[in-house]
C-alpha cells in the first residue's frame, strides 16, 4: 500500500541550468482574476513532501483556501488511490513479463564507459549483468525512505485537499493518472538513474536540504533552474505539455466555481509555466503576499458535512458509503471477486469492502469457524488486539482491532443469515486514525439488503482451453488470468494462470515454466518432483500426504501428490501434477476444503491435462551467416555475441532456438589451432566426445558417418535419473570442427528434433596438414614469446594433444621456462601441464639425467620452475631420483623468498626423505627453505629416523631462520599457526638460551595457538611463562584441554587456573575441538547436567548450547562425558563427547534431545560390533 502512496514523493531529479528570462515575484501564492471571472481563483505552488517545513503555510493561503468554493490538485484524491494501486500493479505484471533492459544497452558507449566501474562496485556484480531495475529498485528505496522520514503523516498536497473536503467544498484533479505516467516512465536520461545509484546519502540529504530552503523561500525562479529544464538545457517538452492542460483546466473549472488549484512549484514558473499561459489565456494573474506563517498543525477550520459516495456493490447485495469513489481492485476482479477500495490519501486511510455470496460448503461448517478463519488470516502477520460482537443495523457480527508492522486495521465481519460474507475495513498508519468519526460513519453506514434479487442458479459450464504457445490443454470452470515472468527465475519465462471457483470454493492452478533460448535445466527428475512436493508440504501445518505416485504422460516423467493440513487458518486439502518435458515443465493444483464437491472438481481438473504436439511452423533450410553449412529447422538460425562467458576463444556459436519446445540446438564452429596435430580423424573426434561425458554418464549410440568426404561422430550422453538427454554430432572439417549438440527429451529424440542434426551439411569441404604426424616445433614456436591469453588458448587443447615419447626432449626444454600463465598455487599452469605429460610419457625416467644436467642453469626469471622438479623427483621415489633431489636442493635451493605451497610427497616415503638427512638442514636458514625442512625435520623424528641430537648439532640455521621471521613476518604469525608450529617445535628441541630467548618473543604474540605452542615449549624446558598468559590459553574452548593435558604430562597442574580446572570447563573444551570440522563453533554456553546409568554405573554428562555461524547462528545440543560423579575426578573417555546433529536446540525439550542422542550413539555402537566382532567371536565363526 505504501508504494503507490511513493509516485508523488518526487516527481523529478534536481537539474542544474540557466536560468529564466522571465522573473517571477519570490511568492509561491497567486491570485487569478479577469477574463469575466466573477470571483478570483488562486494558484498555489506546492512541494510533494512530508517533511514539516514544507507545511509552513502563509496566512493568505489559508484564507485563500476557505474563500474559494473548490479544491483541485493535479490529480483526484478521491480516485487516484485505488487507480494507483491498479497502476502498480499493471506496471509490476508488465515488467515482470519483459526481460530486464541492461543499462550498457540504454546509453551510449561513452556513458557506459564513465560508470561501469562505480556501477559494478556500488551493485557488487558484473557491470554487463546490471539492469534498469536494477536502478529502479535505489530510486524507490530512496523515496520510501524520503516518504519515512517527513514528519507529516501525508504530502501536502493530499493535505490541502483533505482540508478542502472537511470544509465541505467540491474537490477534483486538473490532470489525468496517464498524464504523470507519461512523465515518470520516460526513459530518455538513464544517466540520470545511474548518477542517483552512485551518490551517497550525503549528497541527497544536502540536495534535499538546499532544495526545501529554496522552496520555503518561495524562490520560483531557483525551482525553474533546477526542475523546469532538460539535464541538456533544452525544454522539457513533456512538462510544459502538462503546463499547456494544466492551464486549460484551469480556466475552464474558475469559470464554474472559484478553485484554489494546487500543484507542484516546478510548473509556475517560466515562459511556459502555468503563470505565463494562464496571462496568455486572458487572466491577469498576480501574486499574493502573506503577512505570516502559520504551521499546518495549527490550523483549525470550521468543518462541514462533507460529501460521502455510496459503493456499488454486485447485485445491490448491501448498502455502505465511503468519503470518496470506491473502485474495484483489477487483480480480485479478474478472479471473480468483488471488492471495493477508497484509499483516502489526505488522511493516510484506506477503507474497503468484500462481499461473497456464501458458497454451500463453506454454510456446513459453521459461522463460528467462519469468523475464525477469517481472523486468523488477517492476524497472521500480526496481533490480534481486540475481538467483540457487534450489530450494525440490525445484522450481528464480529468486529476486530489487528496491529502489525504495517499499521493499523479495524475490520467488521457479517454472516447475514448465512448468505453472504461481507468484511468492511480500514486501515491506517497510525492507531488514533481509526477513532475519528469518519472511522465510525463507515461501519454505521453498512446496510444489508433483505429485499436482494435471489440469482438464479447458474449449472457449471467446464470449458477445455487450449494453451498452444505452451503445448497443453485442461478444462476447468471459471476463466483464469494469466501471467508472464521472465524475471524471477533465471533462464526460464515462467506462465501462470489463476482462477477461483467461489461457488465450489476451489482455487485452481497452472504453471509452465519454459527454458529461455540457450537454456536448458538438468537435474534429477525424481529429485525435482520431491522438492517440488517439500516445497508444498511447507506452506502446510500437520501436513498429511497422500496419493503420492510417480507415473507417466505421454511418456514423460509425472508426478502427482495430495496433501492436506491447516493453511490460512482453514484445514484444506491440495491436489497437484507436475510433469516434466524436454525444456518444459509443468505444475497444476487444486486448492480446495475437504468436500466431495472440491475434491470431484479437483480431480477433474487434472484429469483433464493433456500435451499437444507442438504446433511448430514449417520446417526450411537454414544457412549460417558465412554460408559455411546449412541445416533445416521451423525457427531462425542466429549467432551468439562472442562476449557470452562459456563461449571459448576461436569459437563461433550459432544457435537454432525451438520457442515451443523451449529447447536449443548449439551449432559450435572451431578453427583448430595452426600449431595443432592428431594421428587420425576418428580418434581426434573420439578423445574430443570425451568432453561432453562428466562422472556418471553413459555414452550411447555412438557411430562414425560420413558427410559427404567427411567424417563426423554421433552419440548421445545419457545420465542416470534424467529424462534430458544430450544429443552430439561432430564433423571435422579440415582445421574447422563442428560440434552440434542440445538437451532433449529422450521421448522427442525419435521424432524432430534429430533432424537439424540429421540434415547438417558443410558447403565447401577443406583439408588440412595436422592429420598424422607431430607439430611439436610448431607448438615450439608458438610458446616462444606467447602472452597469458595465447598461454590459455594453447591450454584449452592441452589434454587432447597427442604427444608421443619422441616428443620427451622438447617437452624437457619446455618445462624449464616459466609461462605468462603461471601463478603459485600451481594448479593448472602451463607449467605444472607440462611436467604431468612428461611423467606420463617417460617411462624410462630420462628426465631425471636431464634434469640432473641443466637444473643449476635454471634461469633467475625461471625460478619457481625448481618446486616442481622437487615435485617430480618427489614423485619416482627412487635411490636415484632422490640424489639428484639431494644434490640440487644443496646447491641450488629455491632463490625466490617464502616459496609458495605446491604439491610434493617427500612425506610419502619418509624412509627416502631420510636420505635427504642431515644436510638438507643446512639450508633451513633459507627464505625459501625453512619451511620445508622444518616440517620434514618433525616427520623425521616423530617417525623415529633422526634423533633430536642431529638436530641440536644443525640448530645453527633454524636459529638463522627464526631471527628472520619474527622481524619480517610478524602480520603472517599473528594469523596463523600452521606455517610456524614445526619451527617452534624444533626451538624447543634445541633447548638453548638463545632458542628459549626466541620462543619467549613467539609467546608473546597475540595469535593464540602461536603463544599455547611456545609456552607448551618453554614449560617443557623449565623456563618460566606469564601467568597472564596461561589463564588466556584456559579461559579459551579452543587450548584448555590440550593445555590441561600437556600441565598434567609435565607435572605442572598448579600453573592451571583453578576456575577453569572442572569437569563442565574441561568438558566444553573437548566439545569444542570434538564440534570443530569445516567450521568452529562460534559459542557454547552451558545448558545443565544429566546423570544416568551408562555403562553398568551412574555417570555424569555436562550439556552445552552449541552455536555456529555469528551472522545468523544456528544451535545444536553438545555433549561432554562420561565422567565419574566425583567432581574433583576430570579424567574421562569422552565416548559421548560430541554434537547431536539430527535436530536443532529448541526443536524438543533438552532431555528429549539428549535421550536421542544417547539412543544414536548407542545404535552406532551396535553397528560397529557387527561390523567388527570381538577377537573371540572372530574365532568362533572361523
């Protein structure tokens, strides 16, 4: 309701030009007399504002007000709300129906490169992807919160008027709705909707401010300059058309009674302003100066009996009045209901009306359950503040107060003699405005009509209707109103119709959701129709389902379900079907109370689904742009804009769009790379279908064909529990492949849609040198100075390059040079490529010779070729490889500093690391090596095959490496513990005063797993650890039980914090490191404790809260123990310890939670012993 109320917020952007050559009086009142007008009218220049400062009124206009005999402003305030409510609705269908215009499509080149940098930051996604909606949506924002702010309850032109209307004179409008349409829905300066998504909340408040100043200083001529012209200093044309009727309303309705005529300031001024084409008209027009002003809050004038308008109700069923023209709601009335709506705007008020004759069922459950029903609909998003009966002229009912965040309703409910259900309501922003009197008129004057013509009863006429744009037919007795979304879900145009039965109470369904061109959506056909079904159950409470059966029509995947359970506040019951086809699917339900009545109508309905064939057009041949091939289809061949994402480089796509069907046909052209070889076209073409075929899939029907001297393949790709199929057909044309492939019904492949693939010929057939025998000096040449985009071309054919042993040696030269591509997380550069087909193809392992010849001649720019020579020899595991490794580390170690992460498997086989040992420590001081060796040096000795003595006897260049780092990595220490936890480790091993003086430096950080790691250290070797420091490790979950265990390892307990040394707070640590996978626990707070029998004695367990994400946290029950009733006891073997994930905390009570949590771990229990029987049953069953 607030959104229609938004339209007169701002009616235009401020705009900055020159100013007017004609000069107004700094007024914004003006007299209109002359042109034989017996009384003088006024013109006033309003602002469409709430904000208080714009209803500082002078006197004169208040005198004004009450000398005239009528009130217009631009438009009727007793029409417009309800015509904008069916505006905006109409606008929002119609938007939803077209696809979003981008706004690099709605400016010019040289706009859109100025702002589409600010634009993708301020919506914080790709600039191409923003759309004008997406621009529509801040304007709108900025306006509810402009409207929100104002201190006023409505704008002030909706004020005058009301205040006209209280003093009982005649109100109207001087414009139409479609005029103020006309201008808002321009779309001629997109700049001007950019520019107000990038300013921030400062230059609005300071545009604001500077702007009601310049209106409360009545300054015409500063309005002109900012509102009259054209961001380009050209006339408004559109606002001085709206000046020129403006001005000719004017003149005729002075002509019948005085007016004061009220309209935005923006049009007075000028020399085509409303001033200056009133004086051409005739009229001498002067201003009017105030002697004061006087606030609208203080005005109090003689009220009158204003006029009331009677509503026009369907078959003068009832009487009732409302203060202006009650209209119906478009969306209601094109399902068949009637109701009626005045929305006051001057007093922020909406009243309306609905009357439904009562339908035969809805008679059988009775006028209590009615009235409850229909309570709790409205006070679902709400409260309930009072309930009473009543009677209004002779006819009982229910009367309610409801409050929600929206604001405030009074409604009255009449069940006259169980005929009808009539509600009559108003609503307001504010609870005083439903105790004026105006409030009580409303209700008093409901009237119920005895004497009613009785309807005769009308037999039901069900009609099939054809729906051919989306190949279906049903019938059903009442005609639905249709919709279209292209908006809503991505890559599909979605088709809605709706209808209600009133007489049967049954509310009938349809929805075809069709894949947009280039679309298409796969999935599951099982999975879709179970969610389809959850989705449903949802908007249920104690939902019971039945008939749910997966079935067939027409041989295309089907489901159909019914559900029942309480909805609305009414217990009902649903059918559905939905159907799934090739690049449609369709959903139809019924909703309905439980009633023979409903349930025949609802089965009926969809009985009555069937698919019709699609009415496709004729079928022509096609040709592409280039006339490179042709094929055959009913719809046009077009070509896709190279900037789609998915399209690869040297790719040309073409695609045959079935807008029936809502299928695609993708008609690929690739010009194969000049460097590119293969030994024979059908295994090029074979290795080539092995990318459209992903984990799961089968390939069927694959074949070999000729076309006329060429040769192509075709197969279809099949994946389990998929209707879709997807239907492949290469050819290869010389150095031009083409790949033709969609996804299709199974069911359809039979039919039409084989021949685009069937039909497809190439025009002039080529030849081509890449056909057996290698181009590997070609590739050669081509890497030689090529740039990241020529690296990552090259890359797109790499695994389909059929490389052979002899091709070893050049791949050896190529590996030994770092690519424009490489980045240092080694994942798919050209790089890490190379090494991959080199361990692939030697078999006789000649890369090592090779790389024992020419690594210490690794260039500088090359160096983080060196991790993945590591990588390789890492990955032989042999004597050998691991000499050369040994050898090259030594005396030619990484020169780059802090060397990245990259994958090796030294610690695979840590008996031939060892060999690597000792002298790899000499070079652990390095930047680039310490790291590495650290981390092996801990493996090493963990695993028994270097003693701690080796160690001390190289602690030289650890020592080295530690300097270092806590000078020049202190922000990479403070945020993380992996890097540096073997380092410290080995610090401590050294145990020197030089090494205890460093690992005193790590304590003394702020990142907590560093400083539990160095004081774990330090306390091993007796150096002293502030205290400060120990009661931080054990106030956090994270350390205080590994804290604990390693004090009571070292005998040192009595450095432990007292108030953490408990079972609850040594049971919640546990919890947490037990909690803690992908995700830590963001809290845990105690929840009780619960002692019972387990394990043949009475034992303790402690219950936590457990939460986990901050933003919006959800929360499980957590469990710690067994432990002994013994508090003082802390030992425990945690079996239970852990998290119930099956439910959330609040779901049951904490003891149901905790009962099926034992009752799990229990059962899991009893799985393992089967799964693993003790020794002596293994005996036994031997």
């Amino acid at each position: 309701m607030k959104k229609f109320v938004l339209y007169f917020l701002i009616t235009s952007i401020a705009r900055l030009s020159s100013g007017q050559d004609t000069k107004l009086t700094n007024t914004l009142l003006w007299r209109i007399s002359g042109n034989q007008l017996s009384k003088p009218s006024y013109l006033y220049g309003t602002m469409h504002l709430t904000d208080k400062r714009v209803f500082q009124l002078g006197d004169s206009v208040y005198k004004a007000l009450e000398q005239t005999e009528g009130f217009a402003a631009e438009l009727d305030m007793n029409r417009v709300g309800t015509q904008m409510v069916n505006q905006f609705i109409k606008e929002a269908e119609e938007k939803a129906a077209k696809e979003p215009v981008r706004v690099k499509d709605a400016v010019s080149a040289e706009v859109w490169n100025l702002y589409k940098e600010k634009l993708a930051i301020r919506f914080d996604k790709k600039a191409d992807k923003i759309t004008l909606d997406d621009l529509d949506a801040v304007e709108t924002q900025l306006q509810t919160d402009l409207f929100r702010k104002g201190d006023m309850s409505t704008f002030l032109d909706a004020w005058l008027f009301g205040q006209a209307r209280k003093q009982g004179k005649w109100v109207g409008g001087i414009e139409e709705i479609e005029d103020q349409l006309e201008h808002t829905s321009l779309d001629s300066d997109v700049e001007e909707k950019i520019q107000m998504a990038l300013f921030d909340d400062d230059y609005y408040r300071e545009g604001l401010e500077s702007f009601i100043k310049t209106y409360t200083n009545q300054q015409l001529d500063s309005i002109d300059a900012f509102m009259y012209r054209a961001a380009n200093g050209d006339k408004d044309y559109i606002m001085i058309k709206r000046n020129l009727k403006m001005a000719r309303r004017m003149d005729s309705l002075s002509a019948i009674r005085s007016t004061l005529f009220a309209v935005g300031a923006a049009h007075l001024p000028g020399d085509s302003g409303v001033v200056a084409l009133l004086r051409s008209r005739g009229f001498t027009v002067t201003p009017v100066i105030s002697s004061r002003k006087v606030s609208a809050d203080k005005y109090a004038p003689k009220i009158v009996s204003a006029q009331w308008f009677p509503v026009q109700t369907r078959d003068s069923g009832y009487f009732l009045q409302m203060p202006g023209v009650a209209d119906g709601i478009e969306m209601f009335e094109s399902m068949g209901i009637e109701m009626k709506m005045f929305f006051d705007i001057s007093f922020m008020k909406m009243y309306m009306t609905l009357g439904i004759e009562m339908p035969e069922e809805r008679k059988k459950i009775g006028a209590d359950s009615i009235y409850n029903s229909l309570k709790y609909q409205y006070a679902k998003n709400g409260k309930v503040l009072s309930e009473k009966k009543i009677t209004v002229n002779n006819v009982d009912g229910r009367e309610y107060r409801f409050s929600s965040n929206e604001g405030e309703i009074k409604m009255q409910i009449f069940l006259p003699g169980m005929e009808w259900v009539i509600i009559n309501g108003v609503f307001a922003f504010k609870e005083k405005t439903l105790t004026e009197p105006d409030t009580e008129k409303f209700f008093q004057s409901f009237i119920y009509n005895t004497n009613r013509p009785q309807k005769p009863t009308a037999e039901k006429v069900w009609t099939q209707m054809k729906f051919p744009l989306q190949s279906f037919s049903v019938e059903i007795p009442v005609n639905p109103k249709e919709a279209k979304d292209v908006v809503s879900e991505e890559g599909k145009t979605v088709y809605t119709w709706q209808a209600y039965d009133i007489q049967d109470q049954v509310f009938y369904g349809m929805r075809a959701a069709l894949m947009k061109e280039g679309m298409y959506d796969a999935g599951d056909d099982t999975a879709y129709f179970i969610n389809v079904k959850e989705n449903l159950k949802a908007s249920f409470e104690n939902v019971k389902l039945s008939d749910s059966v997966f079935f067939s029509i027409n041989n295309y995947p089907a489901y159909t379900v019914t559900l029942s359970g309480k909805a609305e506040g009414d217990f009902i019951e649903t059918k559905m079907i939905t159907v799934v086809r090739g690049g449609i699917s369709y959903y139809l339900y019924a909703l309905y109370i439980p009633t023979e009545t409903g349930k025949n109508a609802a089965k009926r309905f969809l009985n009555s689904f069937r698919l019709l064939p699609y009415n496709q057009p004729e079928w022509k041949t096609v040709d592409s742009p280039d006339k490179s091939f042709t094929t055959v289809s009913p719809f046009p061949l077009t070509k896709v804009d190279n900037a789609e994402e998915d399209i690869l480089p040297g790719v040309e796509r073409f695609m045959l769009y079935d807008s029936l069907a809502a299928v695609t046909t993708y008609i690929d052209k690739t010009k194969l790379p000049d460097w590119y070889w293969f030994s024979s076209d059908t295994g090029f073409l074979r290795r080539r279908s092995d990318q459209y075929v992903t984990y799961g899939d089968s390939l069927a029907d694959y074949k070999y064909f000729k076309t006329g001297n060429l040769t192509g393949a075709g197969f279809t790709v099949i994946k389990p529990g998929e209707h879709l199929v997807k239907k492949v057909q290469l050819v290869l044309n010389g150095d031009e492949l083409f790949e033709l492939y969609g996804h299709f019904a199974q069911q359809d492949m039979a039919d039409m849609f084989n021949r685009p693939f069937n039909e497809f010929k190439i025009r002039n057939e080529k030849k081509w040198d890449g056909i057996g025998r290698s181009k590997m000096s070609d590739l050669t040449a081509t890497l030689k100075g090529a740039d990241k985009k020529k690296i990552e071309e090259i890359k797109l054919w790499w695994d389909n390059v059929e490389f052979t042993a002899a091709d070893i040696p050049a791949l050896q030269k190529l590996a030994f040079t770092i690519y424009p591509d490489f980045d240092t997380t080694y994942s798919r550069n050209l790089n890490s490529l190379i090494f991959q087909r080199i361990e692939a193809l030697d078999s006789n392992k000649s890369t090592i010779d090779f790389i024992k010849t020419n690594y210490s001649s690794i260039q500088p720019k090359d160096e983080y070729v060196k991790p993945l020579v590591v990588s390789y020899l890492s990955g032989i595991k042999t004597i050998t490889s691991f000499t050369i490794l040994k050898e090259s580390l030594l005396k030619n170690s990484f020169a780059v500093g802090n060397a990245p992460y990259y994958y090796h498997t030294l610690y695979d086989s840590l008996e031939l690391t060892a060999t690597l040992f000792p002298e790899l420590m000499q070079v652990a001081g390095r930047e680039s090596m310490w790291e590495l060796v650290s981390g092996l040096t801990t493996s090493l000795l963990d695993d028994s095959l270097i003693e701690k003595s080796l160690i001390r006897q190289y602690s030289k260049p650890f020592i080295e490496a530690t300097n270092r780092i806590l000078v020049s990595d202190k922000k990479n220490i403070e945020e993380g513990l992996y890097n540096y936890a073997d380092l410290i480790r080995i610090l401590g091993i050294i145990n020197s005063a030089e090494t205890n003086n460093l690992l005193a430096k790590f304590a003394k950080f702020n990142n907590r797993g560093i400083r539990f790691q160095a004081s774990i250290a330090l306390l091993e070797n007796n150096q002293p650890v502030d205290t400060k420091t120990i009661m931080t490790l054990a106030t956090t979950d994270e350390f205080r039980h590994e804290l604990y265990d390693q004090l009571k390892k070292m005998n040192k307990l009595k450095l432990f914090p007292t108030a953490y040394l408990t079972q609850k707070e040594l049971g919640k640590s546990k919890l947490y490191s037990y909690a803690t996978d992908e995700e830590a626990p963001s809290m845990i707070t105690d929840a009780g404790t619960r002692t019972i029998l387990y394990k043949g004695k009475q034992q303790k367990f402690y219950l936590y809260k457990v939460a986990f994400s901050e933003d919006e946290p959800v929360y499980y029950l957590g469990v710690a123990g067994p432990y002994p009733l013994n508090s003082k006891d802390l030992t425990s073997i945690h079996t239970i310890t852990g998290v119930y994930w099956d439910k959330e905390f609040g779901d049951e009570s904490i003891d149901k939670l905790f009962n099926e949590y034992m009752a799990s771990i229990e059962a899991y229990e009893e799985e393992s012993k089967e799964a693993d029987p003790p020794p002596a049953e293994k005996e036994n069953k031997k």
